[in-house]
C-alpha cells in the first residue's frame, strides 16, 4: 500500500503531532474558519492580484456540479461542430473575412461568463430578484442550495465575473455505464486589456459522480477495470480543448472528477502535457498499484496537489504517491467529502498534520479487502449490492433513499437471492464503509470565531452520502483519535458470519 500521508524521515507521527499540536491549538483560537460561499462572496482580488489558488481549484470544481448546460454552449466529443475543421471552413462569413480566417486556424470558446450564466439561471429578467428559482437539480448528492448559493456568489463576485464558462459536455449511457461531465472554464488573465480572456488560462473542470446509480456503479466498477469509460471521456476532453483553443491549462475536479482529471493529464499528448501547469484532485480516488508505478503517472506526479479532508474516504480508495495536503472539516466521517464543509483561513486551507485514524485504518482494511478477491470477485461484488439498490426500480440514490422504507422487502429479496459467496463479500466491504463513514471527530477547542453560516449550513443540510470512490497553510489540531468516536460496527469476521 502507498501512503499519500508519510511522514518525513527521521520523524515519527507522534512527534509530529506533539511540536505541531500547541502550534494548532493556538492558531485555532486566533483564525476565524469560513467556507468556500464565503470565500466567494468576500476575495474580490483580481487574478493578477491574487493568482488562481487551490480553493479556487475547489470552487470552479463545484460549480460544475450546477445544471451549467441548461445555460452555456455544448461540445459534442465527436467534433460535429466546432470541433471539426471541414465545419469552420463551412462557416464562412462574407461580411467578415478576416474574423472567419482568423476563427479557421484559432477558434474562440464559446461561452459565456460566470455573470450571465448566473442571471440566466437564477434572476427574473423583470426584476432583478433571484425570484426565477431554477428547479434545484439533484445533479450530486450535496444539497444541490448549496451550489446554488455558490454559483451565485460567484457570479455576482469580480473576481469570478468575467471568467468565461463554455465547452460544456454531459454523458450518461446505461449501457456502457458511465456518467460523464465536464466544462472548461477560461480565466481573465489573458495579455490583452480589451479581451482579458484571449490566450487565458483553460481551467477544465471534470464532474464527480452525480445522484445516478449508473455514476455510482461506475465508481466502484474500478475496482475491477480500468480504465473505465468516464476516464476515456475525460482523456478526449482534454485532448479535443488543447486542439480548439490555447492557452496555459489547469485541470480540476473533486471526487471522481480528481480522478479523472490526473487520468486525462497522464494520458495527454507531450505537447499538451507541457501546457499542463497543474492537476487538483479534491478527495478524488487514487489509481491501481501497477498505474501509480507506470512512467506515464510518475511524469505527470509532480504536477499533481491533492487535498483530502481529515477523514478521507473517497480519497483514500485505492493508491496515492503523491504526499496529501489534509484540510480541516466541520462534519463528521462521508461528510467531510463534501466540498462545504472544508474550512478556510482567508485565502488558505486550515490544514490538519496527518490523516485521521479512522481514515488511515480505511485505506488498510480497503486494499486488504481487494487484494484478497480476484477481479471476478469484485466485480460480482460490486454486482451484487447494485442489484440489491436496484430492487426496487430506483435509478438514482435520491430515489433509494426517499423509498427505502418500502424498498427494504424487495432489497431483501434480492439480497437473499445472491450466492453465499456473493452476500459475505457484499457485507465485508459494507462493514468496512459503514465503519468508515460513522467515524467522529475529536472534539477541538472552538476558535475565537464561530463556523460561518455557510459551513455551518453545509453540516445541517447535506444529506448523507454513500461513498465508493501548493502553497502550505499552517495546519490545524491534529484528529489522530477519530476511532474512538466511530459508532460501533461490525468487524470483517462478523460480517462473514452474518452474510452466511
């Protein structure tokens, strides 16, 4: 197993706990945690002022989760508009020669900016208010207010503004199950003072999993294969934007998205690979053993930051090289995978030394788990529990969860028509998961401030979720006792017996 969390040589973890302990204590009493609404609503600074960031990373890595392409231009990954060269020279306009020449050899994104994106989702045209609520997509499994509020904030925010959104694809297909999205967004740093955005930098941003089972099901099908369609898709995106438009390029994503974004950046042309300034991958799911040692992973490692919570469980599914930045939380176990709850110190992470116990223990129990089955084991495994979620005809997890009381008889049944085999794998990793995701953390003197609203928002109102898969800050008090919080749950023993 490869730990994205060692310590330097020469140091153990208690030690590092115990000189930087007093060290967080203190800097928890002088900070005043916030979250990234706030950090919309509040950093105006302009990108030359304060150039794109790792909470930047997260936001734009959020924002994707909105339902953006009920609003911004599309691109088709089979280049049947302006992706093709045969369709630009189609395009010729008479009354402007010189701009269609110019358009054939350097396309412009297609777009439109955070601003317009903003008013056309969320403001009446009549008055101005935000009384024209978009029906509140349940594009992920966070409180889909949240992105809104986010959105919003950004849209109204200077700093984000003029950033020009387009280039917008979304992918589901049963069939080969997958769920894809992704979006490219270009900041306003461009050389030229009349078009800032002209040769800006292309923040391409690539979805997490969504509310659809299918989304999820793929998640955990990488258990056994790889690559999986959705990583395939990613590769394509990146490949056909470096194509159309130029510009530096920054990849981003958050959960699955993290994933796919160091998937599409390891598998990239050389020349696009040196315009690659950076790749975030935000609690985003690691790589096979035999990809995390590939050369093709170890060119594009040093370009990678990743940042987990403190108890990571997305993040910590399957192997990570590369050292972990680990950010403090105001939520508990899951639901610190939520980007809301992550806390900041003006434009900073508050960090935390090390990764919670619970976490760490995660990862073991995880690997171990599939290391012990073949891949067609995992992969009836990982068959197994969605056909037990299917039982009931649900198609997303929002429609498990509001049914489940009257799903259970068919959930049974389904689970009840597995193999012996099938149920004791099913429940071994589920017992692994649920102990996983009741983790608590230790309790941590209360800063001089209280949470924000907005994070505290993000605590009261996400609901659950069902997990599958560099400037420091100066970190926060480290969580190194999380197990002594986890709600009782059953080890891999007793689940085999309860599966037999």
């Amino acid at each position: 197993m490869v730990n994205c969390c060692a310590q330097p040589h020469g140091r153990t973890r208690s030690q590092d706990h115990a000189a930087q302990g007093d060290m967080q204590y203190q800097r928890k009493q002088e900070v005043r945690m916030t979250g990234i609404i706030d950090y919309a609503h509040t950093e105006t600074r302009s990108f030359a002022d304060l150039p794109f960031n790792e909470i930047d990373a997260l936001i734009i890595s959020t924002l994707i989760y909105e339902d953006v392409a009920s609003v911004c231009p599309t691109l088709m990954l089979d280049e049947t508009r302006s992706g093709s060269f045969a369709a630009r020279i189609r395009a010729f306009e008479p009354k402007h020669p010189l701009i269609w020449l110019k358009g054939i050899w350097h396309p412009e994104l297609e777009s439109v900016s955070l601003d317009e994106a903003n008013r056309e989702l969320h403001r009446s045209p009549e008055t101005h208010a935000d009384d024209k609520p978009h029906e509140a997509q349940m594009v992920s499994v966070v409180n889909p207010d949240l992105t809104h509020d986010l959105f919003q904030a950004a849209g109204e925010n200077p700093r984000y503004a003029n950033v020009r959104l387009g280039a917008v694809v979304e992918h589901i297909n049963q069939g080969e199950q997958t769920q894809f999205a992704a979006a490219t967004f270009q900041l306003p740093d461009g050389h030229k003072r009349r078009k800032p955005t002209y040769k800006g930098t292309l923040v391409i941003s690539f979805r997490g999993t969504d509310d659809s089972l299918i989304g999820w099901k793929e998640d955990f099908n990488m258990a056994f294969q790889y690559p999986v369609p959705a990583q395939r898709s990613a590769s394509a995106y990146l490949d056909m934007v470096a194509r159309l438009w130029e510009g530096p390029i920054i990849l981003v994503g958050h959960s699955k998205g993290g994933n796919l974004a160091i998937y599409a950046a390891m598998n990239a042309d050389p020349k696009v690979r040196k315009r690659i300034q950076h790749v975030y991958s935000l609690d985003g799911p690691g790589f096979p053993p035999e990809i995390v040692t590939s050369p093709a992973y170890r060119t594009i490692q040093p370009k990678v930051t990743k940042i987990v919570p403190s108890s990571s469980i997305v993040g910590m599914i399957f192997e990570t090289p590369e050292p972990c930045r680990v950010v403090s939380s105001d939520s508990d176990g899951i639901m610190q995978h939520s980007a809301f709850t992550w806390l900041l110190d003006g434009d900073q992470f508050i960090t935390e030394p090390d990764l919670s116990s619970s976490s760490q223990l995660f990862n073991e129990e995880l690997n171990h788990w599939i290391a012990t089955l073949t891949p067609e084991q995992r992969e009836r495994a990982v068959d197994a529990l969605f056909t037990v979620l299917h039982a009931n005809g649900a198609t997303s997890f929002s429609e498990v969860m509001s049914n489940f009381p009257a799903s259970i008889p068919a959930m049974l049944g389904a689970y009840v028509g597995l193999t012996p085999a099938d149920r004791r794998h099913l429940v071994e990793a589920l017992a692994i998961l649920f102990k996983a995701s009741t983790a608590k953390r230790k309790p941590t003197p209360a800063p001089a401030s209280a949470p924000s609203s907005a994070t505290s928002k993000a605590t009261a109102e996400i609901p659950a979720e069902t997990a599958a898969g560099a400037d420091s800050a100066a970190p926060a008090r480290a969580d190194t006792d999380a197990d002594a919080g986890t709600t009782a749950s059953p080890s891999a023993e007793d689940a085999t017996e309860i599966a037999d």
